[in-house]
C-alpha cells in the first residue's frame, strides 16, 4: 500500500519540470525583446531604456517584471528655439489635470491654435499660448518664456515641471509620454530652478539613455541561457514520456480490461493517421495504402501501440517519398509531436481513474 502514494506523487514531479523549464524560457524571451526594444529606441530622444527583472518562484522556476530605468541621457544641440532639454531631475506636464502626462522629450512645436504641443500633440499645463503675430520666442532656463509681438517683447507663460515620488509606477502608453498612475505617488510640481527640479537648456534636447553595450552584452546572456533552458525542457519531456510509458506497461502487467488499457477510440486513431503534414507522402503521389488505414482502424490501440505503429509506418512514408533528408527530418518532427500528445491523452485518462 505505501508505493502507491510514491508512485502517485513522482508523475506531478517530473511535469512541474516542464514548467520551471518553460518559466525559464519565457524569461529569457521577455530579456531578449527587453534588449531589442531598447536598442531599436537608441536614436529616441529622452527614451529610458526598460530593464527586465526575474523573481524566484517558491515552487521553482520565475517570473518576470520589466521597469523603465529613468536615467538622464546626454544633451544634443538642435537650434530649434522651441526644443527644450531639462539639466537635472523633473519632467515636462502634458494633458488636463484629469489625464496628466509627464515626458523628458522637450521636442515643441506650435499648433494651429498657437499652444506650444509636445511632439505626439499633447499641450503643455500649464497652457503656453502664443498670440498672432509673436516670433522669437525666448525660454529662459527658469523657463520664462518670451516673444517679439506687435507691442514689443510680451511675457507668454511659465513652464512648469513636475516629479513623482515612485517613476517606476509611470506607464508607457505608446508616444513618448508616461501615463501617471496611482502607483507613481504623489505628484509635486515647481518651476525649473527650485529645490529638486533642473534647469531647461533651450535649443537642445535629451538623447536617449540607452547603452548599446549593454543590450548586446544583455541579449547574448539571454540567447545562451534561452538554448539551456531550451535542453532542461527536452530532456523534461523525454522522462516524462518514459515515466508515461512505464505506468502504462504497470498496468497492463496488472491485468484487467477496465484498468490495463488505455485504450483510444477508433476515430483519433485514422485522424491520427491521416494528419500527415501537406506534401509528405503526396510527393510521389503515393498516400497512406488503404491496407495500412484499414489495419489501423480495425483495432483498438492503446497509447503505446499507437506509439509504435503509426510513427513506424508513417515514418517508412516519409523516408521513403520525401526528396531531402532535411525534410523527412521535418516531417518526423511532426510525427513525435504527434505521438507525444497522444501519450499525454493516454496518462491523463489514466490520471483520472486513479482519482475515480
């Protein structure tokens, strides 16, 4: 009696496997797509690079969790009187008071209606607004802007700059700008100069913070431990597969009709048959005979007959009418994946009626 609660609780091991291995592979998929993001955004003006981060899992494997590293970038001269970088910490407020964005991207423009808008359209809050007629506009680095008008220089507005007490709560939300949430904190807002808020550089903007060293060294890391994780998993499937088969052979031992086979019906076996990947056995024009169709259904297989045959016949197919070995190697791929599920089937219905 006390082998069968070991045997019990080995199958659960070796599938939880599986998914340690495969919590490992999506880590390294998030870390690879980390590094290609941040690396197509090298040329982005004031873009903060997203840093992947794994927690172990108390069941074994992990999980992941990006952020954005909001590090300064370096300072490039334009000329354009309305592009602004800001020197020091703060970000530039967009939006209304009920959706409020921040954004270090300091790229201007006037609209139609003469506000001074962000590079994706958002206006800047407070609101700066030109009057017609008005050219030359002057930003102080206090950010005081001012204009030639029709009535001589006319002061337009202060730029107004804003910090979150956690930006990793900030949300990319396409553009440039970031969202804020309720788990960025509390806002506090200043002009450029006061205590905790930098100085704006007029005629410049913030290059992106993005060290291309860093994502190439990243994104060898993650290819290398993506290929480990990759042989874990394989080598998981194969035991259990075994595992698999020798609970079934223990069972047939054991003797019995209700219990011993695991038995699949007729249907799945010809549908198993005949899902033979487009051109394989066509090639020749040879498909499956119609002896090997009618012996397959003429019998009730179990999971391990269906292991053998089938992949046997079908695979004498495949060696024989495909033109290259690399397609027949294809092609048999296919088929263990094939044989794979339909020994998954055969130990989950076992699963179940050893629950019964």
């Amino acid at each position: 009696m006390p082998a069968a609660p070991a045997q019990a609780k080995e199958a659960p091991m070796a599938l939880r496997t599986l998914g340690i291995a495969a919590s490992g592979i999506n880590a390294q998929l998030a870390q690879q797509a980390s590094a290609a993001s941040n690396s197509a955004n090298a040329l982005t003006p004031a873009f903060a690079p997203t840093r992947v981060s794994n927690n172990s899992l108390s069941g074994g494997g992990v999980s992941t969790q990006s952020a954005r590293v909001h590090s300064h970038g370096s300072l490039i001269i334009t000329g354009n009187p309305l592009d602004l970088a800001i020197g020091g910490a703060g970000f530039f407020v967009l939006g209304d008071k009920k959706a409020l964005k921040l954004s270090r991207d300091g790229r201007f423009s006037v609209d139609a209606e003469g506000y001074l808008v962000s590079i994706d359209g958002e206006r800047l809050t407070p609101e700066i607004r030109f009057s017609s007629g008005t050219q030359n506009a002057h930003i102080s680095r206090y950010g005081d802007v001012i204009a030639q008008g029709e009535r001589g220089r006319e002061y337009i507005g202060t730029i107004e700059l804003a910090t979150v007490s956690n930006p990793l709560g900030l949300r990319v939300n396409g553009g440039t700008a970031l969202e804020v949430t309720a788990a960025a904190g509390r806002i506090v807002r200043g002009f450029p100069g006061e205590s905790g808020f930098g100085l704006l550089v007029q005629g410049g903007i913030e290059a992106s913070s993005t060290s291309l060293d860093e994502e190439i060294l990243s994104a060898i890391v993650a290819v290398r431990a993506f290929s480990a994780n990759a042989r874990v998993l394989r080598l998981a499937a194969k035991t259990s597969e075994e595992l698999a088969d020798l609970i079934a052979r223990h069972q047939r031992r054991k003797g019995g009709a209700g219990s011993t086979d695991i038995d699949l019906r007729r249907s799945q076996v010809a549908d198993l048959v005949s899902r033979m990947p487009s051109g394989t056995s066509r090639l020749a024009g040879q498909p499956l005979s119609e002896e090997v169709r009618a012996h397959l259904r003429a019998r009730r297989l179990s999971a391990a007959a269906i292991a053998k045959e089938p992949f046997s016949a079908r695979s004498a197919l495949i060696e024989r009418f495909t033109p290259t070995r690399e397609d027949a190697e294809a092609s048999s791929s296919f088929l263990a994946q094939e044989i794979r599920l339909a020994r998954r089937r055969g130990f989950e219905i076992y699963q179940r009626r050893l629950g019964a």
